[in-house]
C-alpha cells in the first residue's frame, strides 16, 4: 500500500482537527488548524461543517472561541441527536477533517461599542463562544475598566467551560495580569442547584444581579452589553436594554449594545 493510499482525502477548505473535549452529554468543543491566509477580529463567526450523505456539505455558523491572535482554531459546540450537522460533528476525532470557509463576519465585536466604562458579556450555553474569544483580547481590557461575562445554563455541568475558561484567562500570557483585576464571571444555573440560581434577565430586572456584583443597574452612559444566547433570551435581553435608552450598534453604526444573529442547529 502506498503512502498516499493511506492518507485521507483533502477535503475543499478542510482543516485538521487537533484536539476534542467532551464537557458533558450535550457539549463538547474542539480546536482545529488554522487557515494560513484566515484572519478574522476576536468576537465573529465562520461557517465551518461536514459532508452530508449527498456528497453537499453542511454548514453551520459557529463563533470563533479563540481570540485573533491564536494559531489554532478553537469552537464550542451543542450535540443535537438528530441535527443535520451536530450529529455527525459530535464525533469527530484528532486527525479528521472539517471545513472551515475563511470569511468571517458578525456584530460581537468591540468595534460595534461606542467607547464605554463596563463592559457585559450575556450569555447562555454556547453563547460563551464568542465571549471565549473577546475575554482573551487585549483591546477588551484597553478599552474598559471592568469586563463581566454572565452565563446562564440548566446544569452545572453545563458551566464547566466557562469555568476552565476563567482559569486558563488568570494565567494567560498576554492579558492574565489585567483580566486578574478587571475580568469577573457570573455563572447561574435554572434547573439544577447551584450557588446562584435564576434567568439572567429575571436576575437583571429585579436588580438582583447588581446587587451581587456591587455594580449600578445598567447605563448606557457608562456600560457597553453583548448577548450571546438563545433566540428568545436575546430578544428579552434587548428589550430590557432598550427600555433603559440603550440603542443597538453594528460594525457601521457602534451603540451601546449588540447581539449576535447567527445560530446552531
């Protein structure tokens, strides 16, 4: 047999997979080569998939949960049993293939803030993903004087990831001294016991949330909010936002706030 008779088929803008982790029965994330040509800003998405059964391969927007300046690619994902992509995604394996586009594009990212005191990271399960990215970017820290990233879930287990995220950020070379004094976690359970418990937004409106940080309620004078999460979540998040004065941003127009738009099967 030749070496090349042993050797996978390339696939059309196919990285390697370098390494997989399994969180629980319903999460895992994975790191993956990097384009030589890809540059993307910490806090976008890409469209990254698999072959599907016809040969037409199935794409799917995932955010970019290593920052800018990593020479891997890393992303965080759920395992849906019969997603058209997460099914099969679920199971890959160092070595393996998956394909990755090199145009990166979304909202998550500083530029689309107005200059500001806080800044909010809002998130629900996966949502964390982009906020992996912008939590290890040193213009995050340049540009505020305190980062809180909120996530919210229904199992512990499902908060592992941040908190190694968290952990991994206080000994990072390049911002762990700053995130040391700026960067505070703010995990929340709904359906298991934990030390902190409720809907983020159930925790914003009764001032809860504040109150445990030792922050003022939000004002969009002063703090600068991300949401990353479920459709339904993202959509209260702004409205509470809204009726507060804060005015949504993109990358042509910076405001007070922004949310992301892309979703996972």
């Amino acid at each position: 047999m030749t070496a090349a008779a042993t050797e996978p088929a390339q696939l059309p803008n196919g990285q390697t997979v370098l390494s997989v982790k399994h969180w629980d029965d319903r999460l895992f994330s994975f790191r993956v080569s990097r384009p030589a040509s890809f540059r993307f800003r910490s806090g976008e998405f890409v469209m990254i998939g698999l072959p599907g059964d016809t040969g037409k391969p199935i794409l799917r927007a995932y955010s970019i949960a290593s920052p800018f300046w990593d020479e891997e690619l890393e992303f965080y994902s759920i395992k849906v049993p019969d997603g058209p992509l997460t099914s099969k995604l679920q199971k890959i394996q160092p070595g393996d293939q998956i394909i990755v586009k090199t145009k990166s594009t979304g909202t998550l990212v500083i530029d689309a803030l107005l200059p500001g005191k806080r800044l909010w990271m809002l998130s629900t399960g996966t949502g964390v993903a982009p906020f992996a990215s912008l939590m290890r970017e040193p213009e995050t820290y340049e540009k505020f004087e305190q980062v809180i990233l909120t996530q919210t879930c229904r199992l512990n287990s499902e908060l592992e990831y941040g908190e190694d995220l968290e952990r991994r950020l206080m000994d990072d070379p390049l911002v762990g001294e700053e995130a040391q004094q700026k960067f505070v976690r703010y995990a929340t359970t709904t359906r298991e016991p934990s030390d902190r418990m409720g809907r983020i937004t159930d925790l914003m409106k009764s001032g809860k949330l504040f109150e445990d940080l030792g922050t003022p309620p939000l004002d969009p004078a002063v703090d600068r909010v991300m949401i990353c999460g479920s459709m339904g979540l993202n959509m209260d998040i702004k409205e509470i936002l809204e009726e507060r004065g804060f005015t949504e941003g993109a990358n042509s127009r910076p405001g007070e706030y922004v949310v992301e738009r892309a979703f996972v099967d």
